[in-house]
C-alpha cells in the first residue's frame, strides 16, 4: 500500500500478516525507495467521525502528509536508499531528511492503525495476554500512553514499541522522530503510534490534548496491531537496534 496512492492496492498489494486478511505490513512500509509517494487513507476523510473530523483528516493526509513527502524527495534526489536504511542511519543525512522521512514514514503508520469498522477495535487474546503482562491491563495501557501523550513537551507522537529485548514498551519522541530512528534513545520497533502534533487534533480539540489522545483510544485498529506486534515479534533482535 505504500507504493501506490491507489484504493485497490492498498487492499491486494500488501503483504500479509498471518492472521489477518487485509494487514498492512512493516515490510512493505520499511521497503518504499526512490521516489516516494502518500499512500491513499483505506477509508473516507469522514470516516472517523465523531472522534476525528473530516476537515482534519483531509487537511492531515492531503496538505502536510504531502509536504512531508515533497520535501522528502527535495531531499533525496535519485534516491535508492529504502525508507527503514535512511531511519536507520538518518545520523548520516542533514535534518531536512530526518524531519521529513520521519514524517512520511509515521504517516503512512500512523492512517493504518485507525480504523471505521468496528469489529478490528476489537484486541486479540494474544495481544491482551502480552498487553496484560507488561502494563497488567489494558486500561492501565491507556493511561500509560495518554499521560506520556498528553505530558510531553511541543509536537512529536507517542509510541507502543517492541524494545530490542522484544519487550512492550511506551515510549515518546520529538517532532517527526521515531524509534526506528539511530539518532533516538528509546529505540524499537512501533506497533501502535499517536500523532502529538496540532494539526492532528486542532480544529476539533483545540488544546484538549489528553481528550483527541482519549477518542483515537476508541479508534484503533487492533488487527492492524496485532498483525504488526506479530511481525515486530518475529524479527531479529539484533535488527531491533539496528
């Protein structure tokens, strides 16, 4: 689904997690090179109304998901580099790379793990079973994440991770950052992330931050997670801190 800003390939192109049918893949998104491009939204801009409105969502995808892809490729003329590679060693590249690869690729995450249809907010035994063991329960998950949310500083977004001991963690980053990122402190790889930035949450919320972290809560796609903790479970630990 990342290659293409079609509807149909974001349904048949991507590769599949074992469980679920229509799973987008942290292969697929760490796999984009060469010129890239904003994938489309899997649902209408209305979709996921009451907790985030259409006027933000088209706004979010359209106008800065875009800028942060155009000045990707400014940025990175005749790339042949996959987006995961320039995460990796975004050390090596000046900041007009990181602000805007961390951009494009906690995007492009970040449209999948929300969901209209109910029956994927739905958490899977295996998951609530690993959720439970680290955080104790769901609901204690919840709070971990909206108060880490809600209490950092500015822009930036707040992340469920498998840390490179494959452990569940909640870790925050700044601006466009993220945990695949060799320039952070809490690395891993994300399963679940949360825009911080205004422009996520402004035109409904306004500076209510805690209440937009509190709604997408009631929006996520739990199948989509899962799909993804599998993955992040399966690869390499030495690749977690690459």
């Amino acid at each position: 689904m990342f290659k293409s800003i079609s509807v149909t390939a974001v349904l048949v192109t991507m590769s599949l997690a074992p469980s679920y049918a229509n799973a987008a893949s942290l292969q697929e998104l760490n796999a984009q090179s060469g010129t890239f491009q904003v994938p489309a939204l899997p649902y209408a801009f209305n979709a996921l109304e009451p907790e985030i409105d259409a006027e933000t969502m088209k706004l979010h995808h359209d106008k800065h998901h875009k800028a942060y892809v155009d000045k990707l490729n400014d940025a990175l003329p005749g790339n042949k580099q996959d987006l995961r590679t320039i995460l990796s060693q975004v050390s090596r590249h000046p900041p007009a790379v990181r602000d805007n690869a961390g951009g494009h690729w906690n995007h492009s995450f970040f449209w999948t793990i929300l969901t209209p249809d109910i029956k994927n907010r739905v958490v899977s035994e295996r998951l609530k079973k690993e959720i439970g063991k680290k955080f104790g329960s769901m609901e204690n998950l919840k709070k971990e994440m909206i108060t880490k949310g809600t209490n950092h500083f500015a822009s930036g977004w707040v992340w469920l991770i498998r840390n490179p001991k494959k452990q569940l963690e909640v870790v925050a980053t700044a601006n466009q950052d993220n945990p695949l990122m060799n320039t952070v402190k809490e690395r891993g790889i994300p399963i679940l992330g949360i825009d911080l930035w205004e422009h996520a949450y402004y035109l409904k919320y306004k500076n209510a931050r805690a209440e937009y972290l509190a709604s997408v809560w009631n929006i996520v796609h739990w199948s989509q997670v899962d799909a993804y903790d599998q993955e992040a479970t399966r690869e390499r630990a030495s690749k977690l801190a690459e």
